[in-house]
C-alpha cells in the first residue's frame, strides 16, 4: 500500500485555486456583450421601485403653474401648515414674504409642500391619502428593575448524611422530598420541617425527585443508572425504568400527559410512558452529559442543557431536536423555565441567558455570577435565584436582569470551607419560600425579609453601568 504524500494547507489551495483557473479560463472572452438599453432599463425598473414616491413628489413640486394668460409661475418648494382658508392664508404669506428666515408657503388646497402635515382621514381637506410626520425617534430606554425585598435564611435542616443533590415540593404545599449522597429519599414537614419519612432504595447518589400532581406517585432517578416510581400510598416502589447506560442526573415530568423525561451522562435524554415503562423516545443529539431536562405544556415541550454548551429544544411528538442553541461557551448546568411567562433561562459559569419560547430567541444575558452556576429558581413574582458550586447565591429581577441581593450561603458548624456549594434550589408553590440543597449535608429555607421596605434597601439601579451583551 503506497502512502500518501502529505501536503501544507497552502499548497493545496494554491492547486485548487489553478484547477479553478484552468477549467473557466477558456470562457473568458466568450461572455456577451452588455445591452445599453437594456441596462438603461434596469436602472430605471430600480430607480423607480426605490424612490417611486419620492420621485412623483419632485416632480409635482417642480410643475410650472400656468397662469390665465398662458405665462408659467414657478412655485416654491415649502412646507404647509394644513391650512385651507385661502384669504387667512394669503396673508400670512404676504406677512412673512418680508420676513428673510422664514419658509415660505403657497396658499391653497393643491399643496407644494415638501412634508405636509398630519391631517384626520375624515377632516376637511383631507384626501384619503396617507399624510407624512416628522415624528422624533424616542431613545431606547432601559425599564426600571422592580422593587423584591430582599431574602433572609429562615431555617437549616440536617438529616441526611452525604451532599443533598435534588429538592421537588409535593403539589399541595405541605411537604418536599430530597435525595442525597447518602442513597436516602426523604420527606420533610414544609411547615416545621420535621422529618416524616425515609425511602431507601437506591444503591448510589440520588441525582434527581419529582412528584406527580395527578397521582400520589414520587419519581426518583440517581447515579445507579435507576429511574424509580414510588406509590407514595404504600411508600413503595412499583415501577423501574431500565434504558439508560450511565448515571441519570435529572428528570421532569410532564404537565399535562403521562410522561416522563430523564437525562444523564450517556448524553441522551430519554421519555418513558409514566404507566407502560417504555422507552418512548430516546433524544439523542448532545455529545455530552444533559445535565438538566425540564418539560412543559406547550412547544417545545422537552427542553434540555447539556455539558456541550448547547441547550437544545425537542418536538415531544416528533422526537426530534428542533432547534439548538449555542450560545454558551461553556457547559450548561441548569435549565429553568419561567412559571408563567413563555420564557426559560440557562445556566452556564459565562453567563445566565434568558430566551423566549417557541423558538428559542436569545432575550438577554444576565451577567455577574461568575461561579460554576449548579442550579436556577424562579417564582411569578419575577425573582430569579441562582446558586453556586461555591456556596454563593444571586438574586435577580428576570425582567431586567438587575441583582438586588447577593450572599455567601453559612456553611453548617464543623463542615469544611469547601463545602459550600449549592446543588439544587426550588420555590414553593407560594413563591415565598426558597429551598436549597447543599454540600455541608444541609437543607436551607430562606424568606422574605417582612421588615424591609424600598427605603430601608432602595434599587441601586444604574442605567449607564448596564452592559447588555448579546452574545
């Protein structure tokens, strides 16, 4: 077997470009001649679709205006003040003939103006055609953040025994479900939080909890390769859904239809029939870890991010991507969607950056938490939470991207400095409790501050330092 002769990227454009030349230099004399008048005509098909109006407007300014005796009067070009009474009129246009810096007028309905004034459709003088404005543009303003007290920790739960890595509250408000290091699933009290259940199952790190919110079924997914469905009626499990070949990092179930979504390190995104366990779809496309899936109602229903810096939309009946965003240079972590505006944000350690559904346009990059950005939470009062594998937590206003709060999450009493990262974060379904899930083997519920008031932490907003980048 003869090897093959390597050569320098030069060299090969040069050949290229000599094959080109010999193959089309032979037609170089053969191109037809240019026809004026068909050009001329070209020209004038352009001119006239470019500046058709305009040109018609010229050419009625410019027409002489015959007198009686046969004699033409050249009209001055002006600009109109709309006015249709001729004697009113004349006089003003006598009055300021003598005035050196004012533009004159000619009097009369058939007007030379240059721009005519802005008259109703239904008014005298009007002629159904539409009139032109000089209308000032307004410069683009920036909105004005709104005004979210700022949050306070209100309580630390310890209990489990290795880092807590998911939270999910149960539809009723009354109590949420966690998963940690320790393969353990527990329910906690959201009111006093007290413990109220163990389920144990899973033989290694529980990654992911959701909880149905038409039947008592609790879904847990983990770093086993297991995805789980708990009858929380007998507190056991009743359905495993085997397809996945690594460990399974996150899981979303569907609103509206029985489904459930799931994604992990074998960088696929799978959806399963919640009832039949099978493996309906299996979304490939990533090349990568899906760090994170969530599912909503309406298109794109399945939408998921990925340690390849994409964020990828999904058709649900399709099982196709549909659209794949690359934005981010480096991977994404966390995907969130807004609870009711028709928007998500991703997470990433370049920046956070909202975009509008269905089609993915970028909105905005909220820029400023520049930690490896591990989970995201938004509640309807437009405040958007991001916590840190550094133990740091941002709050934002979605609307503008303005951080009205920062803070450096407590680590609990005897854990080391680096354990201080944040894995998961969740509202309630009030909105005014936030659940996070940390690395110090504690559970952390942060309020409102019912004290504050715009005067006591006024928005610092400043306009001229807001960096709007949109890529």
């Amino acid at each position: 077997m003869e090897d093959v002769q390597k050569h320098s990227v030069h060299t090969l454009i040069f050949r290229s470009l000599k094959r080109t030349h010999d193959l089309f230099v032979s037609n170089q004399g053969n191109l037809p001649d240019v026809d004026d008048r068909l050009d001329k005509q070209r020209r004038s098909i352009k001119a006239k679709d470019t500046y058709g109006s305009l040109m018609d407007r010229v050419v009625t300014a410019n027409e002489p205006n015959r007198t009686p005796s046969g004699h033409s009067v050249e009209r001055p070009l002006a600009i109109t003040d709309g006015s249709t009474d001729t004697a009113s009129s004349l006089m003003k246009f006598n009055a300021d003939a003598r005035r050196p810096d004012t533009v004159l007028s000619i009097p009369g309905n058939n007007s030379t103006s240059l721009v005519r004034a802005s008259m109703p459709s239904n008014g005298p003088g009007s002629n159904g055609a539409s009139n032109l404005q000089l209308i000032p543009k307004k410069a683009p303003t920036i909105p004005k953040p709104k005004w979210h007290a700022p949050w306070k920790l209100s309580r630390v739960i310890s209990g489990h025994l290795g880092w807590v890595r998911c939270i999910a509250v149960e539809p009723g408000n009354e109590w949420f479900a966690t998963g940690a290091g320790d393969r353990v699933i527990k329910i906690w009290d959201l009111a006093s939080g007290k413990l109220k259940l163990s389920l144990t199952g899973h033989v290694s790190t529980v990654r992911g909890v959701a909880v149905s919110t038409k039947h008592p079924y609790l879904f847990s997914c983990g770093e086993d390769r297991q995805v789980k469905c708990w009858d929380l009626e007998y507190n056991k499990v009743i359905r495993h859904y085997h397809g996945h070949l690594s460990a399974v990092y996150s899981l979303a179930l569907h609103p509206t239809i029985d489904v459930l979504a799931t994604s992990g390190r074998d960088s696929t995104a799978r959806i399963w029939d919640m009832r039949t366990k099978a493996n309906v779809h299996t979304l490939t496309g990533h090349t990568n870890t899906v760090a994170s899936v969530v599912a909503q109602a309406t298109n794109p229903q399945i939408i998921t991010g990925s340690h390849d810096s994409t964020v990828r939309l999904w058709d649900l009946a399709a099982g196709k991507s549909v659209c794949t965003l690359t934005n981010h240079k480096k991977s994404v972590r966390s995907v969130v969607l807004h609870p009711s505006l028709y928007m998500f944000a991703s997470a990433s350690p370049d920046n956070i950056k909202q975009w509008r559904c269905p089609e993915g346009n970028f909105v905005q990059n909220i820029s400023g938490h520049t930690a490896i950005v591990n989970c995201m939470a938004a509640n309807n009062d437009g405040v958007l939470v991001s916590g840190g594998d550094n133990g740091t937590m941002f709050f934002w206003d979605w609307r503008t991207g303005y951080n009205f709060q920062r803070f450096q999450a407590p680590v609990q009493p005897g854990s080391m400095d680096s354990e201080a990262g944040i894995f998961a974060m969740c509202f309630d379904h009030s909105g005014t409790r936030l659940i996070t899930a940390e690395a110090d083997k504690t559970i952390k519920v942060y309020k409102e501050d019912d004290e504050a008031s715009e005067e006591t932490h006024p928005v610092n907003w400043r306009p001229d330092l807001l960096k709007r980048r949109k890529f």
